[in-house]
C-alpha cells in the first residue's frame, strides 16, 4: 500500500457564478478525531487515531494521511452512523476509502458575520472520501446535519464567542469540486426565543432589540398606484409573526381605519399600499408570546390615519381592539418602561401610543415619546431620509456615538433604513444593500466605542441580519 495526501479544503463558495468573491472566508481552524474506519491495511503505521488533533490555515487543507481502497466495511460503518437524510449527498455510500468521526472548530467571517471572526463549534460530523468515475469523491455529514438540497446539510453548531446555537451550511456534492466543503449562511438557530438566554433581572434599556420598520408592511393590498405602490411600500419579507420568529423584538405599527377595518399602512396621501390588518397584527403577536414565553414585545403604536380623515375614529377603535388583548403588560405605578427588569414582562407585549388619547396604565396603555425625556417610554429615533447608504451610515453612526449606550433612561434607536423615491429600487432592494453592510458596522462600532444600541431598526427583516443584532447582547 501507499499512504495518501488525501486533502479536503474547507471553504467558502463564490458570491455567483462569474464573481471571484467570496461572501464568507474560513481562516483556519482545527479538526479532533473521535473514531474512524479505514479498509483493511491502509494504516499499517497507525498514523490516525481517536484523539488526533489535526489542523488548517486560510487555505482550509484538512489532510487525512492514509491509503485508498473501497470497501464496503467502511461504507456499512458510515451507513450505521450517517442516515441518508443527514448528508449532504441525502444517500448513502456503497464503497468508500475510510471515514472520520470528528469534532470541528472552524474559524468563520464575511457574510452575516461582517467583520466578526466567529469560532464555530460542529460536533459529531463525519468526513469520508469514495470513489466517483475515476477521482475520488468526499463525503459530509453529522448527527446535527439535516439535508437541505443542492448537496448540501444545515449544520446545528455553538458560537463560542456568545455561547449561542447557530446554524451554518455546508455544500458538498451537486457542482462544486469533489473535494470543497464550502461554508455559508452563518445565523442564529434560536431567534424565535433568544431572549431566554437573557438574565431576567436586566433591564429593558439594557437589552439590543432587533427593530421592525413599518412592521405591518409585510404584507400588502390596496395599492396605489398598483406595482409602483408596493416598491415603494412593502418594508417587510414577513407577517409580523415571521418577523417575531427572526427575532424582531420592537415593532413600528402604523394604523389606519380604511374600508370599515383596522389595517396598518404606508402611504402618502393616496400613493402607497394598506399592510396586514391590526387584529391579525396582535392574533401575530398573541400566538408568538404564547408559543414563547420567554419573550417581550414592544409595540410601537404611531402614524395613526383614518381614511376619511377622522383620526378619533381611528384611536377609539384602536383603543378598543388592544383593550382586548390579553397579553398587555399593565403596570399603574411603572414610571419608565425602560427600566423595567426583563423577569417581569416575559411573555408580555408592551403596548406605547404617540399620543395622549385613551392612554391608560391599568389597560396597558402607555405614552411614548421620541427623544431622550418624557412619557413612560422615550426613544431617540431620528431616520436620515435619504437613499444613500453612505449617508445614512455617516449620520446614524454620528446619532450612536452621542446618543446611544446601554442603561440610559432612554433607548436609543439605531435606524438604519433607507428612504426610497420615484427613481430608486424597492424599499426591500435598498434593505438588502444597507443589511449587508450592517454586520460590519456593528462589529467596529461595538470593538471601539464599547457602545451598544437598545434598538436597530431595519427593513427587510429576517434571521440572517437579526443574528448580528441579537448576538451584541452576548459579547
């Protein structure tokens, strides 16, 4: 026999198919062995043994020094560990060369990360290599592996820096090279209930909050003019209870009384669209408090309309409906909700109003105020209103460093947010170009200024950005 540079590349895909940018980069990392099967006197050295500590760089080589022969052992012992549905192949080998159980430590940036090196933990995976037509052909999977399609398995794995589950992906098989087990698509596994791990006696304005811009505009009906309304009025991906389920966790609720209904909206005068309507809004955020008690939600109510323009039909009603709601948080001696400890409205919506009318602690009512003073609840919220991102970032970044930190009286609002126009791409085309560079910027402001905002507040919101956000609060 001969003993074999046999070298799998961990590594991250291209952006596209023409770019040679890659969204994520693996820079290093290390590989344990905890078990293996190799065919029958292809190790005659005992060169690999269960506690071998194997290491990679940047160029993401994981070598395996051993032969190559197929045997069906190999295959029947991978088969009675790897299920078919928890490999990236979703089948199972006949022959293979020889197999590993590891535990792997990767070192993972770029992406959803943004400038953030993150050492991913992945344990209980299984690498073995095969034979394909005349090349040999590895094989990927694990217990925590779950088969995705496009040859590749959501891995389950735990960030060390936060101490929170993750999910990553990881690609081997359909088009990319036989030997490549490419890594992407970093998020939280929990955002449904990452407040859990949140200790219960901080404080609301010591919380970061993933915020929802126009939470309601999810969804969208009655737009005007058709086509050209919906681009420049849907600012969500999801229905509220989407939006909850990635981990939004303040909602900007927008309402209006149009066509004998309460329905958020985003308009300007006539052009725009009506979103989802309020009693589904609140059914949204009753199924998720009851399905995750662990959680709080702020509902911001604000931008109240009436159709026919009578805005006290709009309150009254509104009133009524939330009256209603059986998950209020009410408190007739709370003075500012921002120093509310987090044990004591778990499983609670807090419910704030931009106005005075049929405000009433005892039904959960409670003012809101934008700034740094008044009301029960104040939150320095000052958008840009513009379309560039460069801007905005300048002018937001300005806002954080003199307004925000954490434990203030107030919260402050990080609203990143682009403002559309007749001439600009959707609101969600913008959401993902300012989303993408929100990672990074959450990265360095925290790495210099130790300052962390109470709410960022976004567009197009799903787990994929919220992770960045949710993660401030465990680093």
């Amino acid at each position: 026999m001969i003993y074999r540079h046999n070298d799998a590349t961990l590594i991250a895909p291209y952006i596209d198919g023409t770019s040679l940018r890659r969204e994520y980069k693996v820079i290093g990392g290390t590989c344990r062995v905890k078990g293996l099967s190799v065919t029958g006197g292809q190790d005659p050295n005992g060169y690999n043994h269960a506690g071998q500590v194997k290491t990679f760089g940047e160029n993401g080589r994981l070598r395996f020094k051993v032969g190559r022969k197929a045997s069906a052992a190999v295959a029947s012992w991978w088969k009675s560990r790897v299920p078919a549905s928890q490999c990236t192949f979703n089948h199972t080998p006949g022959k293979l060369n020889f197999a590993f159980y590891v535990d792997l430590m990767v070192k993972l940036t770029g992406g959803n990360l943004g400038s953030r090196v993150a050492s991913v933990r992945l344990d209980d995976l299984y690498i073995g290599q095969g034979r394909a037509g005349s090349g040999n052909n590895w094989w990927f999977g694990g217990r925590h592996c779950v088969h995705i399609g496009g040859g590749k398995v959501r891995v389950e794995g735990l960030d060390m820096a936060t101490k929170l589950k993750i999910f990553v992906d990881v690609k081997r098989g359909s088009s990319n090279p036989a030997n490549h087990f490419e890594f992407s698509n970093y998020r939280l596994a929990e955002a449904e209930s990452w407040m859990k791990r949140i200790d219960s006696t901080k404080t609301l304005s010591q919380i970061v909050l993933p915020g929802s811009h126009d939470a309601g505009m999810g969804a969208t009906r009655d737009c005007h003019p058709s086509g050209l309304g919906q681009s420049l009025s849907r600012n969500q991906q999801h229905t509220v209870r989407g939006q909850l389920n990635h981990g939004a966790r303040y909602l900007d609720i927008r309402a209006d009384y149009d066509k004998g209904k309460l329905v958020t909206y985003h308009r300007n005068d006539e052009r725009g669209c009506s979103g989802q309507y309020v009693d589904s809004v609140l059914a949204d955020v009753n199924s998720f408090l009851s399905a995750y008690p662990s959680e709080t939600v702020i509902l911001k109510f604000s931008h109240i309309r009436d159709h026919n323009g009578n805005m006290e039909t709009t309150k009254r009603l509104l009133a009524e409906q939330v009256g209603r709601f059986t998950r209020t948080f009410r408190s007739t001696s709370v003075t500012n909700l921002a120093h509310l400890k987090l044990g004591d409205v778990r499983g609670k919506a807090i419910m704030v109003f931009d106005y005075n009318d049929y405000l009433s602690p005892a039904s959960g009512r409670y003012r809101y105020v934008d700034g740094v003073r008044g009301g029960q609840l104040a939150v320095y919220d000052k958008y840009t209103n513009t379309s560039t991102l460069s801007t905005m970032s300048q002018d937001q970044l300005a806002k954080w460093q003199t307004h925000g930190g954490l434990g203030k009286h107030y919260l402050f609002l990080l609203s990143w947010t682009l403002t559309p126009g007749l001439t600009t791409p959707s609101i969600l085309a913008m959401a993902r170009l300012a989303n993408a560079a929100l990672p990074s910027v959450l990265d360095r402001y925290f790495k210099v200024y130790r300052s962390k905002p109470n709410i960022v507040f976004i567009d197009g919101l799903d787990r994929s950005v919220t992770s960045s956000i949710i993660s401030l609060n465990f680093l």
